[in-house]
C-alpha cells in the first residue's frame, strides 16, 4: 500500500496526464455534480459527497477513459477504428463516443450477454461481435481482430490514456468540494482508482484513498496482500466482478492506494436501495459499493470528509425490483408469515380477521396442504403482506401467537 518511503517511483500516469486529459474531454462529457448527502452523512458519521457519474449519457464513468482514448488516435487509427471486449460500462461508453467522432468500433461479448446489452451497445453504432462464452474467450477473439483488421484495441482498465481519463473524476471533485479528505472509490480491474490516487497524491495536501472491492470478487484485495481468496459467483456489484486486475493498476494501486475493504451482498443491496429511496437516483451494484463500505465499515470512515464516486447506473430493472423489494422485507415493512392452520371452514376467515385488526395489508395468500409434514387434517399457509415497520410487524406477531396460532416469519438470507 502507499507509503511516504514510496514517493519517489515513477509511475505510468502523472498528474499532468489526468489534468491534460480533462482539457481534452471536457467539452464533450456531462460535468456531473458533486453534492452533499447530509441523509446519508447522518446515517454514516461521515461527511458525505456524491459524484453522480450515474448521469453521464451512457450512465457511467468509464465514457470518460475511452474518450481520452480515441482523442488521442493517429488518422490513420482512427480510419481503422477500435476495438474492444466487453459486455459492461466500457462497450457503451467507447461505442457512443467513437461514433460521435466518426471513428469505427467494434465491441467483442460472449455469446450469453443479455440482449438489452447488444442492442444498447449496438444503438450507440457499434458493430457488436459475439464470441465465446466467457469474457478471456472474448477478450481473446478481439485480439485476433485487432491483428487481423488493425483495429486500437483499447483496453476497459489497464491503459494510461484511460487510466488518465478516469481519473478526471476526481479533478472535478476536489474543483467543487476542496475540503474532500478520503475518497471511497469503486476497484474493478483498477482504472478508476489508481487516475483519482494520481489526482488525491498530487493535491498537496494529505487525501486518503480507499477501494471497495465485493466479497465475492477480492482480485486487487488479493494481489496487494497477498491473500488468494477465492473470486466467483454472483454478485450484484457486476461491474467491478473482475478476477484478474490490470498489471499497471496493480502497480499503481500498490503504490498509491492507502486501504482496501470488502463488502458484502447485503451492504451492496441495501446501499442500492438506499440511493434511490433518499437521493432519488438509479445505481448499479458497483455504483453503490462506496457507499456500502460506508455502512458496513462505519468506524473506519466516522468523521470524515469523504467523496464517493456513484460510478454507474446501468442496472436491470427487473434485478432493482427484486433488490427493492428485499429490503423492504429486511426493513419489516413486507413480510412472509407460514401459519399453521386446520384445515376446516371459516380457518382462513378467522385468521385474516386479525390482520384486519391489526391493520395489515395482505398481498397475497398460499395454502399447501400435500407437500407438508403436517397431519393429514392440517395445513400451512403462507402469507405475504404488508406492514408499516418492524414494531408494527412485531405486533401482529404477537396477535397471531396470542390467538394460538403457530406462526414463523420465513426469513431472507
């Protein structure tokens, strides 16, 4: 991790690169604000700033990197055009930014990537190729291309130019909040971290830099360390699921990068939801992993100024759906009872009488009667519903089992 004894090393991106970087692009980027959250200050015992790179045109960050890239092209690269393998953030926002120049792309993803992928990737005028069925098979096609057509194959992470390009996140929020003291910063492959480390290292003042990295995906948190565990499954932070991170970030990271934390699915969940319901604003798994870190690791963070980039906003509706509405059952405010009845008129009546006491909403009802280890004359029945809080949960509870109903509240995981 960074040390003052590390000073000295020379590293493949300076200070002037990022700075000249935004000159670059500048013009052509949304300059998304930085703003206070004094809810989320509040509940985390930080000072925190949101950088809503969520409300870039292709809603992420990574438009920034790519188009420090392509600006930086030869004619003839140019002429050729570019060349990429991804299925994320990096596609769309190398896609929209190459055809607004006029400069040809090519986007190489596995053969399972979902269709709303393609075709947004495909909308911003991209030629989308579909190959293998992992991302190394993919990312190994558009290296064949790239020596066959003489495409610029340019890299999601571990390049300078983007390095630079991303970086320019935190030039502009040291522009708007010059009191910032931490950055909590997203680490995928490593691009985004390591251009905000250059900008906080040179800002003459002591700014500490910490990544976010999703239990499930620990690759930067095991090449600094040392560690080697292990990097699989799913994981809603999709984004920053990367297995093996860039070998110029990883020397980066290690030099300027202060600390690494872990957060978990549930953290990343509730920050998502967290986002939305009190800043009224869409993120992704990777976008909300700063502020899940905030949560899960508050004393850690407690007192501080800190800027936390929401890095994208590109998440399914249907898996924010699911991501909502598991937070309002951990919340208490839905919930699964399973109530043991006997199965005899008026049981169902009898007991949806007390909910109606209590002032519950029912949302939906399910009897099981065969696949059930209860007598032949007993049924369960799960019941979905609606409630105003944990304490207003808790009291119909307690309603049920006064009445003498067995009741279990069918936990989430």
């Amino acid at each position: 991790m960074a040390s003052a004894a590390k000073a000295q090393v020379t590293l493949p991106v300076s200070i002037e690169d990022v700075r000249a970087a935004h000159m670059r692009i500048r013009d052509s980027i949304v300059r998304t604000p930085t703003l206070i959250s004094r809810t989320l200050s509040a509940l985390t015992g930080a000072t925190v700033y949101l950088k809503f790179e969520n409300l870039q045109f292709t809603a992420a960050y990574k438009e920034r990197g790519a188009l420090n890239t392509l600006l930086q092209l030869s004619d003839d690269a140019r002429g050729k055009g570019v060349i990429a393998a991804s299925a994320g953030n990096h596609a769309q926002g190398l896609a929209y930014h190459a055809n607004r120049l006029g400069i040809p792309s090519t986007i190489v993803m596995p053969r399972n990537t979902p269709t709303v992928k393609v075709v947004q990737t495909e909308g911003h005028g991209a030629n989308v190729v579909l190959e293998g069925d992992t991302f190394d098979a993919a990312s190994a096609h558009a290296r064949v291309l790239e020596a066959e057509c003489g495409y610029t194959f340019v890299h999601p992470f571990d390049d300078p130019r983007v390095i630079a390009g991303q970086g320019t996140v935190a030039i502009e929020m040291l522009e708007d909040v010059p009191e910032i003291d931490l950055f909590v910063t997203p680490i995928g492959g490593g691009g985004l971290i390591s251009g905000m480390a250059t900008v906080a290292r040179a800002a003459g003042r002591p700014i500490e830099v910490v990544g976010v990295e999703a239990e499930l995906f620990p690759s930067m948190y095991n090449r600094i360390n040392g560690t080697d565990m292990a990097c699989a499954g799913d994981t809603l932070a999709e984004g920053i699921a990367v297995k093996e991170p860039g070998a110029i970030t990883s020397a980066m990271v290690a030099e300027l990068v202060d600390d690494i934390v872990l957060v978990s699915e549930r953290s990343l969940e509730e920050a998502v939801s967290l986002l939305l319901q009190i800043e009224k604003t869409v993120v992704e798994g990777a976008g909300a992993a700063g502020l899940a870190a905030l949560m899960q690791h508050r004393e850690r963070f407690a007192g501080r100024t800190i800027g936390v980039v929401l890095c994208g906003g590109n998440i399914d509706p249907r898996l924010l759906a699911y991501v909502l509405l598991r937070d309002l059952a951990r919340s208490g405010r839905m919930a699964r009872l399973r109530i043991r009845l006997q199965d005899q008129p008026g049981a169902l009546y009898n007991v949806a009488r007390i909910f109606d006491a209590q002032r519950v909403n029912i949302l939906e009802l399910a009897h099981q009667r065969i696949f059930t280890n209860l007598p032949a004359k007993g049924l369960s029945l799960d019941v979905e519903c609606e409630t105003r809080d944990r304490a207003h949960l808790d009291r119909l509870l307690a309603a049920l089992q006064a009445a003498g109903y067995e009741t279990r509240l069918v936990e989430l995981a």
